[in-house]
C-alpha cells in the first residue's frame, strides 16, 4: 500500500532542485525534464543565493510544464542547502517527494522509475555518471534534448571506469540488486521519499552549514526512524555536469556530531518544535 493523491488538481510528485547559479547547467535540466515519460509532476528551485539569470531560464521554461514552477530564494551567505530544502519541502504539494541537484540531467525515465517503485516508509536512492570537464563543456542542449547524452558511447570515455555502471539503463535488476543489497545510501542529487516521511524526522538539520554532511546526516536520522533504504540505481540515471567544488569545510568533531547523531528529530529542521506547522 502506498498514500497517493486523490486530487487530480494536485501533482502526483513534486520534484525539488536545489541549485546555486550556473544557469546554463539548469537549462539543460530543464530540457531532460520536457522529455520526462512522467508529466503529472511539480518543480520546486530550492535556490542557495543565485543571481537573476536563475530566473530568466524559469520565465522561459515554466510554461511548458503541466503545474506552476516555483522558485524559493534564499540570500547567498554561503552553502546553506539545508534551509532552503527544508522552505522547498514545506512549498510542495504532492505527498511524493523527489530531490535532485540543478547540475544533474535526468535520464528519460527518471521520474517514473521513482514514482513507480515508491513504497512508505523506504528511501529510494540512485546515483549519477559523473561527467569529466571535456564532454560538459561541449554539451549541447541538442544533446539533452535528443537524448544523445543518454546513450553509453556518448559519455563512456567521459567517466570514470566505476561510474559506468551507474549509467546503464536495466529495470530488470531492480527486485534482484535490492535483494543481494542489505546496506545502501543516498545521496541529496538523487533520492525520493513520501513527504509524511521526511517531515517524521524534522526535514534536514539547519544547523548543518557548509557541503559534505547533510545527507550523512538526513540518511542516519531516517534509518534511526526506521526507514529503509532501496536501490533504483540502474533505472533513475542521472548524469552529473562536471564543474569544480569548495573542500568539505567540517571539523572532525563537527562530523562525528553529525554523521552519527543520536536521535531521529532534528530539532532545528523544518518545525522548531514537535507538533508545529512546517516552517515554524
């Protein structure tokens, strides 16, 4: 059994992307999700502090779309993902929720392969082809839109020889990977959950500033919740527009704090305190 929506005036899905600039990366984005097999879906821009060009490339997509884009900003006063994830998650209105990051192309059967799979109380976590500098740089949005980038001899010598398998579209392996795996992750650029799910444990913890823990964190709280996590690596491909990173800025004790907390409830999240509304 699954919660779905009864509503056909709202989305199956809502789908958020956090994003941060570059939004060159973000048009290409967007032309992987006009060629989605899924429609009946929300986007959300869970925006970091980006300039206005972010907006010119929404204005210009967003009437393609079967339901309103919309875009949460927040000011840039560094990598604050946490906060304007947690504000995103708050804004969607499916009881489905996607999460991707705005530098990852989507696969043409992203959507649906998260959809489809959705089970309560179970994480659903993919990886993504990490692209070198050289073929991102001479992308096309032809390319995207074509699906040329979705073929293996387009990107295979562009990756690293242990990405390639994350880039292999093959439905087939789903029940059989999930049964062989018994430990799996997640990473915030590719994971879904029912929303009911994510707000049991407060959402993300705000108190996490600065890349590299997070989804450490989020991933632990769950699994304290006792939420599952289940593979759909090799049906929801992404494939990840290379561009260059600050270091992890975390202090090991900061790490030990955060990578193995304690508790599910994160008390600085997406309720300040348990019972509250979403945002408060």
């Amino acid at each position: 059994m699954t919660r779905d929506n009864t509503d056909k005036k709202v989305p199956l899905l809502s789908l958020i992307i956090a994003v941060y600039n570059r939004p060159d990366f973000l048009e290409k984005v967007f032309l992987s999700l006009q060629n989605q097999t899924m429609k009946d879906f929300q986007t959300i821009i869970a925006d970091d502090g980006s300039g206005p060009e972010i907006q010119d490339v929404i204005k210009r997509f967003a009437p393609l779309f079967s339901f309103p884009v919309r875009r949460l900003w927040q000011d840039d006063k560094g990598f604050r993902k946490t906060v304007i994830a947690n504000k995103a998650m708050s804004a969607a209105t499916a009881q489905y929720l996607v999460f991707i990051d705005g530098d990852c192309v989507l696969h043409h059967r992203f959507l649906e392969s998260h959809f489809r799979h959705r089970r309560n109380r179970t994480v659903l976590a993919g990886r993504r082809v990490m692209l070198d500098k050289a073929i991102t740089e001479r992308l096309t949005n032809d390319d995207v839109a074509s699906r040329r980038i979705e073929k293996p001899g387009f990107w295979w010598r562009h990756c690293a020889n242990a990405d390639r398998k994350h880039g292999l579209f093959v439905p087939g392996l789903f029940f059989v990977e999930n049964m062989l795996k018994k430990k799996y992750s997640f990473y915030g650029s590719n994971f879904s959950i029912f929303r009911e799910d994510i707000l049991e444990v407060n959402g993300y913890d705000e108190r996490i500033i600065g890349r590299g823990i997070e989804d450490d964190n989020l991933r632990e709280r769950l699994k304290l919740n006792g939420i599952a996590i289940r593979s759909v690596t090799r049906e929801a491909l992404q494939y990840h527009l290379y561009h260059s990173s600050d270091p992890v800025p975390h202090t090991p004790a900061t790490i030990q704090e955060f990578c193995f907390p304690e508790k599910a409830w994160a008390d600085e999240g997406l309720r300040r305190q348990k019972g509250g509304k979403p945002g408060l």
